[in-house]
C-alpha cells in the first residue's frame, strides 16, 4: 500500500523530533573545553624567561620593556605595545 502524502510527512516530522532530541543530548555530552592554565611567577619556564629577558636586555643595553617589544613583534602575537605620553618637566 502506498503512503500519502500526509502520512509521508509525517513520519518526517517524527524523524526530525527524534534527530532534534538527538542534537540536544550530543551537546551536552560534549566534553567541557579545557580551561588555560593561570601563569604566575612561579609556572615552569616563567623564571628562566624572565632571566633570559633581563639578560638581553642588559647585554644589549635597552631597557626590558623593548625586549618585550621585540618579542611580541617577531612572534607575531598582534600585540599592541604603546610608549607612554611623556609628563612634562615645567613647575607651575
């Protein structure tokens, strides 16, 4: 016997009730995404970076804040480091 067009439809729509149902319990299942660690001073690595920064800051004799430029401009972060406005030396 074939099925009208009604019948048809319907049987879609219980299809799409059960793929929605579906879709609502894979999205809960999905794994949390794992959080970033927090850095600090005491992170692995963190203390023998800040060495090496003071390092090549001194054997270079500029001050850190340029070597940190440095870095950010050849990794290619899209860090965005401005210098300060200078304050003025006027007394009023």
């Amino acid at each position: 016997m074939a099925k009208t067009i009604d019948q048809k439809i319907a049987e879609m729509k219980e299809k799409m009730k059960e793929l929605r149902l579906q879709k609502k319990l894979a999205a809960k299942a999905k794994v949390e995404k794992i959080q970033k660690p927090e850095l600090g001073k005491d992170s692995p690595g963190i203390a023998e970076i800040l060495n090496q920064i003071d390092t090549a800051a001194t054997a270079n004799k500029v001050k850190v804040a340029e070597i940190i430029k440095l870095v950010s401009r050849l990794k290619r972060t899209g860090l965005k480091i401005q210098d300060r406005a200078r304050r003025s030396t006027k007394a009023a």
